[in-house]
C-alpha cells in the first residue's frame, strides 16, 4: 500500500513538473498578452486603487527611472537584474498604453504595429531593394526616411492649424526638428550634434574639439574675471556644449560618462567618511589639508580598473 501512495505521489509530482515546464514554453507574444491582461485587471473599476489613480503626468517620473535602472543593471553584468529592470520598463509601455486605451485614443496593438512598421521602413537595405554599403550610409538613409516621413505627417496635420504646422506643410523644416527639448540637456546636445554631423557638418579629428573646449575655458575665465554672471552661464554653457561634441565624436554617450563620473565621486566621498570613522572622527570637521589626504587615500583604495571597465560605452556616431 505504501508503495503504491508512493507511485502516486511520484505521478502527481511529474504532472505538477509538466505543467510548470509547459509554463515556461509560453511564446513571447503570450506572455505579454497576459501581462496586458494584468494591467488592465489591475485597472478595472474592482483593481489596484494606485494604478487606478496614475495618469501619463504621473508616470512620467518612473518612466525616466525605470529607463536608468536599466542602464544601471546593464553595467552590472547582473543578467537577470538586467531581465527584471527591462521587464520594468516594458511595464511602462504598457502601462500609458492601457490608460490611452482607456481613453479611447489608441491601443498596445497600434504601438506595436507603428513601431514595427517604422522599422521595416527605416530598413530598406534589408526589407527592400535599396543597398546600402555601410553603416554611415544607412544612418544617412536613415535619417533621409525620417525627415520624408515628418514631412508627410505634417502635411496631414496641417489643417489642424497652428503656425508651426503651417511652415512645416510648407516644407520650412529642420533636419533637428526631431530633437525632443524633453531630453536630459547633454543628451539634446549629444542628439543636435550627431544630427548635425550626419550631413558633414562636423569637426575633422577631436583634436578641433579639445581646442574648442580650451577656447570656451578661456572665454569663461574672462568673464569670470569681468564678474559677469550672465556672460558666465552662457560660456559655461558653450564649454558644456564642446564637451557634449567631444564626447560625441569620441563615441561615448555623455549622459552615462556623467553618472559613472557621478558614481566614482559618491563612492570615493562615502570612502573618505568612513576612514574619518575609523579615526574616531567626522570627516565634516576635518580640515581641508587633511580631506585632501583623506581623498587620495580613497582614489588609491580603489586601485587600477581593467582598460573594458574604464572605457566609455560605444555609441552610433
């Protein structure tokens, strides 16, 4: 009789294992019709009081965190942080979707769908019989689709009114005009340059830029001297924007130089405190002489990182 409980059991735990293994053998496209299922549950009229209560305004602080945390568990070469921070972000889109949807103003398909076809028509050189040689010319094309593509949109939208709508119908556009001002500033300053650079307009070599940036410094420390504050916040503004160029033309994103730069400090200062405990002392009441040796102490405690650690994050040009 025990043997046979024993088989059953063992039967039932085969069973419980095949489920759960035909769990995972979910396509992609089903598990994210289940997590639309989730959020549109979690916002019926008997779901989640907060997430019936978020707008798109309300949202948009966790859209840009979620958007950083996964660059952060990037870094970290954690894969499945990675996978859960992606998965967070992905919530997002969902998210606005579902509130637009809501609101009768369009779906989670059309996202999909839009996107989906930008990118079979952003591809010709794959999709269609264009041929590009390399990836200088299909950012070219690009870029060329882009601004066709803006055109007929606002021919559309034209007689909605506006101005602005009226000068773009008229073909008075730009080739920045795709520049969100909604951008973080380096990255608007990242985005205008590379914009810019796409049709020639560009330095020869970073050697230019470097001068630049000695240039501007130059022009801030007149201004300085003139004790002129707004001619200092336009000149450190100029010299923000070299150095937004430089990195740029280097191929690293400028944005996530800074975090890591930001990084690297808070990590050395949190450092410095903590060997001013060890002394039995608080590093706010030492004086500056001895923070200065508390700050190479710490710079050295971190040693050497590989060359792959230091180095910037490759970006498209």
């Amino acid at each position: 009789m025990a043997t046979r409980e024993k088989r059953t059991r063992k039967a039932r735990k085969r069973r419980r294992g095949g489920k759960r293994a035909k769990r995972k053998q979910l396509t992609p496209g089903q598990w994210f019709e289940k997590l639309v299922a989730v959020q549109a549950r979690l916002r019926a009229p008997n779901g989640c009081p907060w997430d019936r209560e978020q707008t798109h305004q309300s949202l948009r602080t966790y859209l840009i965190e979620e958007a950083y945390e996964v660059v952060e568990a990037l870094e970290s070469g954690n894969d499945a942080k990675f996978a859960e921070e992606m998965g967070d972000l992905l919530l997002q889109i969902v998210f606005h979707s579902q509130i637009a949807r809501e609101e009768g103003r369009f779906t989670v398909a059309e996202v999909i769908r839009e996107i989906h076809d930008k990118m079979l028509r952003r591809h010709p050189h794959v999709f269609g019989e264009t041929h590009a040689k390399d990836s200088a010319e299909v950012l070219r094309n690009w870029e060329a689709i882009k601004a066709e593509e803006r055109r007929t949109t606002d021919k559309k939208g034209a007689a909605a009114g506006g101005e602005k709508r009226a000068r773009e119908a008229a073909g008075e556009t730009s080739l920045l005009d795709g520049v969100s001002h909604a951008l973080p500033a380096t990255l608007e300053g990242f985005q205008l340059t590379r914009k810019a650079s796409r049709i020639g307009f560009d330095w020869e070599e970073a050697g230019g830029v470097l001068e630049k940036m000695r240039e501007e410094t130059e022009e801030l420390k007149k201004a300085w001297g003139e004790k002129n504050d707004l001619k200092m916040e336009e000149e450190m503004g100029d010299l923000l924007f070299a150095a937004v160029n430089l990195s740029r033309f280097l191929r690293i994103d400028p944005e996530i130089a800074l975090k890591k730069a930001n990084a690297k400090f808070s990590r050395r200062f949190r450092s410095m405190e903590a060997l001013a405990r060890k002394n039995g002392r608080q590093f706010k009441d030492l004086p500056r002489e001895e923070m200065e040796v508390f700050w190479e102490t710490a710079k050295k405690s971190e040693g050497k990182r590989s060359l792959s650690t230091a180095s910037g994050t490759p970006v498209k040009p």
